[in-house]
C-alpha cells in the first residue's frame, strides 16, 4: 500500500476513535432556568436579578395540588430560586442588605409565607435551613388570569414596585423599593 492509503486509514480510525468520546448531553429539562430583572430609567445596572426554574402545569389545580399547601417550596424548580439585590432593598416592608439568597415560599389558600434564606446554591428546598432565614413575611394571594407556567416578574403601580410570583390563576405581589428611596421620604 502506498503511504496516503495508510495515511488515511489511520486518520479515519483517529476520528472514529475521537467522535466514539464525543459529549453525550442530558436531555432538555421540563423546567426551563429563566432570569428576571428589576430595572429603573435612572440606574444603568439592575436592581434585582431573580434566576429561577419554570415549571408547568401538570394538575388542574396547580396549588394545593401540584404544590401542596402548607409545605416549604422552592418557588420554581430544580435549584432554588436566587435573588441578588445590588443595592440594600425593602423586600415586603423589611430591609434586607445587598447580596444574593434564596427564595422559599410556604404556599397557602388565602395568604403565602415569603422566605429570604442565606442558605445559597442548593438543590430545591431539600436542604433548607430555618436557622439561615433573613426575611420571614406574609403575602395575600389575589386571583388573576391563569398562567400555565411559574413565572416571576416586576410591575409598577402608582409609586409602588412589586415582584411578583404567578401561577395558575394566583398572584403573589411582594412590595419591594430601594433603601434610599425610603430614606428620602423620612
């Protein structure tokens, strides 16, 4: 054989060899990561990023079914909801210092236990820590039009600023506003 027929065979069984360790992806989650962020015309940089999982309706009534009442949540899916607020905030009328967390809520019928946990990088609420709790709220719940996926996002009312989670037909409305916007009104 001359020396570009074996020059080739051995490059072909190179490749061969290669492709046979090529990356083998898991398959697309069901709950896709999204990020959402709290902006304002006059800070160039956000005020809070949220990086969380979405999951989808899978039952007629998502909570109380899909979601028990009740019980710790990780407020979305996978890993656990994180915040990071660039700036010290007012989350549901308590101030809490620049810096990321993770988010639990304790869904319920009329009113939701909303958790600001120092707890950071973890798998769904499996290794959640009361002990590592910053914030502690309540929020009522308000009916609105059904959503068939966990979304969270920012709305302005009047001079008021909510992040809100939203699912199926329920609303959770969490005041939030900068610390320096507080103290300018003192």
């Amino acid at each position: 054989m001359n020396k570009k027929i074996i020059t080739s065979m051995l490059c072909c069984a190179l490749l061969s060899s290669v492709m046979s360790f090529a990356q083998k992806f898991d398959k697309p989650d069901k709950s896709p990561v999204d990020i959402s962020y709290l902006t304002t015309r006059k800070f160039p940089k956000p005020l809070i990023k949220v990086v969380y999982g979405r999951p989808q309706k899978d039952s007629e009534q998502v909570f109380g079914e899909q979601i028990p009442y009740g019980k710790i949540w990780r407020t979305g899916d996978n890993e656990a909801t994180e915040i990071k607020f660039f700036t010290d905030m007012s989350f549901g009328r308590k101030l809490v210092k620049a810096g990321t967390y993770v988010l639990h809520t304790i869904p319920g019928e009329k009113e939701w236990t909303i958790i600001l946990n120092s707890n950071t990088d973890t798998w769904g609420s499996f290794f959640y820590d009361e002990s590592k709790d910053v914030v502690r709220i309540k929020i009522p719940t308000k009916e609105a039009e059904v959503l068939d996926v966990f979304s969270i996002g920012f709305k302005e009312d009047f001079n008021s600023v909510y992040m809100v989670l939203a699912w199926d037909d329920t609303r959770i409305d969490i005041p939030l506003a900068r610390q320096d916007a507080i103290l300018a009104k003192i």
